[in-house]
C-alpha cells in the first residue's frame, strides 16, 4: 500500500509493532514505507475503529456498522436523515463567540504573513506553523460547538443507524442518520435539501458533498471562483434568470414567515451582499475577470447618476431590459462558502442553478501550483490517481520523496488538461440541466 493510502496513515505505527512486513527504500522515513499484507491492516484497522463503537452506540442509534471502507459510491445504496436545527445553550453560544473573535485576531495575522492557514508545516518557519496551528485549532473548536446547533431527535435515531469509517486520508469519520438499504422503502421523505429523496424509486442521499480535505479558506477561495463562474453563465441564460429571480421573490413574498430546518433558500439575493473578493493568488482566473469584463460593460452603458436610470428603462427595448435583467440576476448570485460558515454544507439553489444552466466549471478554472501550494502531498497524489488513473500511478507513488516545489509541478502536469476539479467545484449530477429557449425549438422541430 502506498505510505499516503488511509490505512497506511490510519494504521502505520500499529502494523509495524505487529511484525507486519513492509518494502522501504534505503533511506526512507516510517512515514515513507510500503506496507504489503492488506488483510493485516484492514484487521488492524477494524480493531481500532472498534474503540469507538461504545461512544457512538451511547448516542441511541438503530445500529452501527465499522468498516475502514465506506466510499461515496457506497452511501448511495443508504437513505438518510439529517438533524434538526436547534438553539444552543447560553454558554455554549458565549464560548463560540469568544472563538470568533480569537479567529478574527488570527486571520489578520495570518494575512500581515500572505498566509490562509492551510499550509504545511514543512513549508513554515516554525513561528509561523504554530501560528497556523493554532488557527486549525480554534476553526475545529468553532465546528465542534456549531455541530451542537444541529441534532437529531430520538424519533430520527429508532430508524437510522451510524457508521464508523475512515475518510480518504485516513482520518476517522463517523457518519450518522443513515437509513440502512432494507429500511429505505419506507423513508418517504423528499426534500432537495440534503434529506432523503426518491428518484425512479430508489432512496439516495442527495447531499453530503465531502470537503473535509480543504480548509475554511481555500474552501471559500474556490467558491468565490465558482460563485463567478456561475454569474457570467447564468447571464447568457434569460430563461434561467428569470427562473433564479422568480424563485428567488417568491421565497420572499409568500414564504417569509415559514420557519423550517429544510426550507430552501435562494443563491440570488436581491437585497444583494457582496460575496467576498478572491485572494491575490486567484484574482486573475479566467471566472472573475469574465465578470469584472460583464459588470464594467453594463456600467458604462447605463446612465451616470441613479436619477436617470427610471428613464433610461422606461425608454429601453424589452430585450435590452430582459439582457439587463440577466447580467443582474448573475450579479446577484452568491455560491460562496465563507470561512464562518459550517463546513460541509453547499448552497443548494447553486447547485440547482449550476445544473440548470449545464455550467462547466472547468471552462472558468483550472488547478495550478497556486492551488496545490495549499494542499498536502498526500491530497496531490490522490488528485493525481483520480485525473489520471494508472498511466500516472507512478507519479503519485513518488510525490513523497519529492521536495514541495517538484511534488507540486509534478501534479499540475499530470492533472493538467483532464478536467480535474476538487470536490466543491463539482456539480451533483442528480437533476438534468435546462435547454436553452432555442435549443428547445430545435428539438420541438
């Protein structure tokens, strides 16, 4: 197994003292080691997993299920239910709060040092890895409490169950309210909003993006990408726009007093909040000076001073006033996943968007060494097999041995021109998109 698979990193030191045997060159570290005897480790993991059984049994699941193994594909044969939005606790509300503030003092020393928080400690002096340190430190606290927001009732926990697994750097993950396939036919539920839905009858969760390899920070940085290249695609798309702003008054109007954990809530925003800007290292991609070319298009074509906009529009043609309506509906839009917010969670209408309109992210952004200077080499070597499966196996065997500088060129050749795009990027493929009004002509004749 390579050294950076899960269940090297999950088991490494504990498949050593068993006398588990392993293939290591010369002057490898422990860290660096080819373990050989996969049903050795897979046990070893099973056993350690196992520890954590009785704690997650306490909470009062159905079930629970250890397994190293759980893959996305996997957990498409499982329904599932979600927890329900509750208030916390005074001091728990107090102790976030105090967090908060602790990141904003953080941040703005991350950023007096051009740094997000995510880098690697071998890349750091070592004031500056233990000031990234401490920020990954309180962003895990911050999560911990926010996790306390949401809960799943006793109701939700006789009928699902919890799985104890691994995430894709090894990493114990623990995934709860999962309908096991037996019991799905009976969850009828049918929200598009990360709850359990049938399509042709069978029960999938919807949701559940995995973005637990990117930090807060390049998480948000690659939204604001995403949030631009949405803009300039949903601007050449009048029936589309109509659609996002109809929406979007509606959900205003008539559902403004209607309180729900699911109720939906819409990616444009006609009280309109600016998404925050791109980093200096992503200021440049093709996404967001397309929108910057779009917004100073329409600036220099309206009148100068709000006082003769009205006019301007009364004496406009509708197709202008409908070409307007579009840049703004676009305008409008924000898909970005801010650092305060929680992680693991995407902006459904986005995606409803995203896939209405058949956007192509990798048309607006492509991975470069600024992406992969933010991210582990183990994470580079699972790009790198993910892209471009074994014709570049050999490449992400080698990553290890490679300093950062060589490791990240080594990726971005290897991943370069085939569409890779990290998870956040991704549009979920469970609704097809919207033909254009003249695509449907062509179809109707």
């Amino acid at each position: 197994m390579h050294p950076t698979d899960k269940l090297s990193h999950f088991i490494r030191e504990e498949y050593l003292a068993a006398g588990g045997a392993y293939e290591s060159d010369l002057f490898a570290t422990r860290e660096q080691v080819y373990l050989i005897d996969k049903e050795l480790a897979y046990t070893l993991a099973e056993q350690k997993l196992e520890g954590k059984r009785e704690a997650i049994a306490a909470e009062g699941w159905k079930w629970i299920t250890v397994t190293p193994d759980f893959s996305y594909q996997t957990s498409h044969h499982y329904g599932r239910v979600y927890p329900e939005k509750v208030e916390l606790p005074a001091g728990d509300q107090a102790e976030l709060d105090r967090f908060n503030t602790e990141l904003e003092t953080l941040t703005a020393q991350l950023e007096e040092q051009d740094l997000y928080g995510d880098e690697d400690a071998e890349d750091l002096t070592e004031a500056q890895a233990a000031l990234v340190e401490s920020y990954k430190r309180v962003n895990s606290a911050i999560e911990a409490i926010q996790d306390r927001e949401d809960a799943y009732t006793d109701e939700q926990k006789a009928t699902s169950g919890a799985v104890i697994t691994l995430d894709h750097v090894g990493e114990i993950r623990i995934e709860r309210g999962l309908i096991a396939p037996q019991d799905r036919a009976a969850e009828t539920r049918t929200k598009d909003t990360g709850k359990v839905t049938q399509i042709d009858g069978e029960t999938v969760a919807t949701k559940e993006v995995e973005t637990s390899t990117l930090s807060a920070a390049l998480t948000e940085d690659l939204t604001v990408q995403r949030t631009a290249a949405l803009a300039v695609e949903l601007a050449k798309r009048p029936d589309v726009a109509i659609l996002a702003t109809t929406y979007s008054l509606a959900l205003q109007h008539f559902y403004s007093g209607y309180y729900d954990a699911s109720k939906p809530i819409s990616a444009v925003q006609i009280k309109r909040e600016a998404p925050p800007r791109a980093s200096d290292e992503m200021a440049q991609t093709p996404a967001i000076l397309a929108l910057a070319s779009l917004e100073a298009e329409w600036k220099e074509r309206l009148p100068k001073t709000a006082a003769d906009l009205w006019d301007w529009c009364a004496s406009a043609t509708p197709e202008t006033l409908l070409n307007l309506l579009t840049v703004l509906t676009g305008l409008s839009l924000n898909a970005t996943q801010q650092r305060h917010e929680k992680r693991h969670t995407r902006h459904d209408n986005a995606d409803q968007i995203a896939r209405a309109i058949n956007c192509d992210m990798t048309l607006h952004w492509q991975p470069d060494a600024a992406f992969f200077r933010r991210r582990s080499k183990a994470f580079m070597a699972d790009a790198i097999t993910e892209a471009s499966g074994d014709s570049y196996s050999a490449v992400a065997k080698g990553l290890p041995k490679l300093g950062k500088a060589d490791a990240i060129e080594a990726t971005v050749a290897a991943v370069s021109g085939r569409s890779w795009l990290p998870t956040v990027l991704r549009t979920p493929e469970n609704v097809a998109p919207i033909s254009a009004p003249e695509q449907q002509m062509e179809e109707a004749a």
